[in-house]
C-alpha cells in the first residue's frame, strides 16, 4: 500500500513538472512522455511507441535536436545540450537537454529538457542594455547584483562627438538614431575587441573602463589600442554615411588611467554599473582638449604604456584642485597601429577675412571680443589660419563671429597665426567659405 502511494506520488509529480520528461526504450521508442513534453512537442495519442526523433517536427532546426536522440541510441550513451527547436506552428526555442542511459534498467534513456527560451532571452536583453562584461558580473559573480564597490587601478576611455548636438538640431529623429546606432555599433565591436567594458552612453559619446569588472593587467596598453581603432574605424562610419546620405562625424577620445571606485551603485530599486572619481572626472576633463580624428592620453597614462607609443606634441593644464599642472599627450599610434589622419593642406585665402570672436572659459563666452583675419584654410575645410595680436592659447575654445556662431579650438599658436579647428558650424558656414 505504502508503495503504491509512492507510485501515484511519482506519477503526479512527473505529470506537473515545468520540465519536460520522457522515458524511451532502448531503440528510442516512447515509453512515457509527460504533460510538459506532450506539449512542448505535440506528441499525440499515436505517440507511444514511436521513435522519439520521429515524433519530433522534422524541420531543418529540428535537425540538431534529432541528431542527439539518434546518437545517444546507437551509441547507448549520455548526452547534454543547447539546442534550437522549431514546433509545428514555427516557434523557435531553446532547450536544454539532458538523456541519461540507465543501464541498470533495462537500458532505457530518460531525458529532462528544460526550457531556456525565455531565460535566454532575457539575459540577451540584460546584456543588451548594459554590456555582455557587466551582465556576466552580476549574474556569475557571487553577490554580484548587491550593492558595493572596490578602489581598482583602471584606465578610462571618454569619446564624443565634434558638433553633433548643433548637427542634431537639423536631422529628423529617426535619422538621427540611425547614424548613432550605426556609429555606436562600430565603435562597440572595436571596444569589444580591446576588452573594454562599456559603462554607459553619454548622449552621442561613450563610457569606457579597462580593468573593470574582468582583469586586464595591460588596460592602458588595450585602452590606446582601442582609441586608435575606434579613430580609423570613422572612416567606414562616414563612408556609410555618405552611401545612405547622412553628414559625416568626427570623434575626440580623452583617456587617464588611475584608482577609480568600481561597483554597484543605487538603491534596491535601481541599480547600476559604475565607475567613479577623480580618475573618471579628468578623463572627461582629457577628451574636452580634443578635436575631431585627436585621441589625448594623460601623462599617467603614458606612464603605464609598455608598447611602442607615437605622440605628436604635448600640452599641460590645470586640473581643478591640483597643486600643478597635468601634461597630455596627441598620440599619433601605438605598437603596429597608426591613425590614419587626412591630409591638412592649408592654402592662403583669396583675401584676409576679418572676424571678430571670444574665448570660451568653460561653456561660457568670455566679455571681451577679439580681432583677427583668417588668412589660411584647409581644403578639407576643417581649419583655418587666424591672424590676430590676442593672446590665445592651444587648446583655448574659440567662438567666431561669421554671421552665425563658429566655434573652434586652437591647436597651435606660432607668433600671433594661430591654428584653429572647426568644431561646431553654422548653416552659413558654406557661404563664408565661399567668400574667402
């Protein structure tokens, strides 16, 4: 009596699994199929008996799935797998499954499959809207969804945009998620490669670290690799771009390496990935000096490159709080691979343009105005020669005045005939040029 109830017991609960049970004899005919697998598979009344691979839709995905039962029956062996399976109405899923040849038993195979379709997708998803590095750390470290951080020595990559917020304002909105999609895309693959962790978007620019949340011994080394990459991959970017009719783009990267607080931050509600300091802060800080195709490192990163390093000039400022100024570094490449900058041929204008402009303290615009004529200019048209007794220096914001807001940034000043690039245009930008 006991072990008939037993038996019923085992019976109710196999018939009430989430997983699907099946019990086949040893040439793979169905002995037993629960109300799991019945459904997964449609299995009908006809069923028992059959060979369990031709009970299955045979479709070409089904072809993986069918495989295993075969092979396990003619091999008389276990077998554990992540299949695909497409039922009869087309619905894809993914199973796990696990036959187990029970020797002991007259040798039947039992099998459990379990279901990983909607697992699996949602960890896509996770790892969709944070980064695969990050989904990784919280679901396979332990206690890696609590609150907490570590001090670790990282390297940060920052990169934005030249001129895309003024840009922005004259593209429709599907447009203007299709370039960055496509952008971010690209840039994305590169950090991927270089073993970059992306923290987070910051409007059209990006957040990197190296060295967190996975160890990275050569992070400073990946993250200039990985600027260098991401600058030469802008070509493809703007090649695209040109195909579809989109404007062209240009990056600045700004990187630092240093102690950076790294962890979960937020409450039990809402919770985050992130990275944080004065490490982080003067990153941001590196990247504002650049222009678009520059990539500046800091001098503590350069001090941890252990390559070949190629730099074209060196600045200083000085970081908020500091007792002296920090030096940064225009790389030109590192190890095998260079920047692949465009020629900057400068050709005299046809007549000096007067313009009058101001200097940028921050995002404001300083008081007092300024004199000066463009004598030169690219003909890619991205910089100019500025003639002018104010005193300006590298790295100084500029906005000009030419009948519409010019920003730029000076990148050397030679004796009054200051080097300025292009950083914002505005739509009579075409029409000044002309008059030059």
């Amino acid at each position: 009596m006991h072990n008939d109830i037993d038996g019923r017991q085992l019976a109710y609960i196999f018939a009430n699994m989430a997983d699907s049970v099946c019990i086949t004899a040893k040439n793979g005919g169905i002995y037993y199929a629960n109300n799991s697998a019945s459904e997964l598979f449609g299995f009908g009344d006809k069923s028992s008996g059959r060979k369990i691979w031709e009970a299955i839709p045979f479709t070409e995905k089904n072809d993986t799935l069918i495989q295993l039962f075969i092979d396990a029956v003619t091999q008389g062996r276990d077998i554990h797998s992540l299949v695909s399976y497409e039922n009869s109405t087309g619905k894809i899923f993914r199973l796990h499954v696990s036959i187990t040849y029970m020797t002991e038993s007259s040798g039947i195979f039992v099998i459990v499959i379990r279901d990983l379709t909607e697992l699996l997708r949602v960890n896509s998803a996770f790892e969709r809207y944070t980064s695969p590095e990050i989904a990784r750390y919280v679901l396979k470290t332990p206690g890696g969804e609590k609150q907490g951080g570590q001090l670790r020595d990282v390297t940060i990559l920052m990169s934005d945009l030249r001129g895309f917020t003024a840009l922005s304002t004259k593209l429709s909105a599907d447009v203007l998620i299709t370039i960055l999609n496509h952008y971010f895309e690209e840039m994305i693959a590169v950090i991927r490669r270089w073993e970059g962790t992306l923290v987070e978007f910051l409007g059209d620019g990006l957040f990197v670290v190296f060295n967190a949340p996975n160890d990275d011994s050569n992070h400073a080394n990946h993250a200039v690799s990985c600027a260098v990459e991401m600058e030469n991959a802008m070509k493809s970017v703007n090649e695209w771009n040109a195909l579809n009719g989109y404007p062209a783009l240009e990056m600045g990267i700004g990187i630092n390496s240093g102690p950076a607080v790294v962890g979960n931050i937020g409450s039990d509600v809402r919770m985050k990935y992130g990275c944080m300091g004065e490490t982080v802060n003067l990153a941001g800080r590196v990247e504002t000096f650049t222009v678009g195709g520059q990539v500046y490192i800091s001098e503590r990163t350069r001090a941890k490159i252990t390559e070949e390093l190629f730099t074209s000039g060196e600045q200083s400022f000085m970081p908020k709080g500091a007792a002296s100024p920090m030096k940064i570094f225009a790389v030109g490449g590192i190890g095998d691979i260079r920047i692949l900058h465009r020629d900057c041929v400068m050709r005299d204008v046809a007549k000096k343009a007067a313009v009058s402009f101001s200097l940028l303290e921050g995002k404001n615009v300083g008081d007092e105005r300024y004199s000066g004529h463009v004598v030169k200019l690219s003909d890619d048209e991205r910089c100019a020669v500025l003639e002018t007794e104010a005193d300006v220096a590298a790295m100084q914001n500029i906005l000009l005045d030419i009948g519409g807001p010019l920003y730029a940034k000076a990148l050397s000043n030679d004796g009054g005939n200051i080097t300025i690039c292009f950083t914002s245009k505005p739509d009579c930008f075409g029409e000044w040029v002309k008059s030059l």
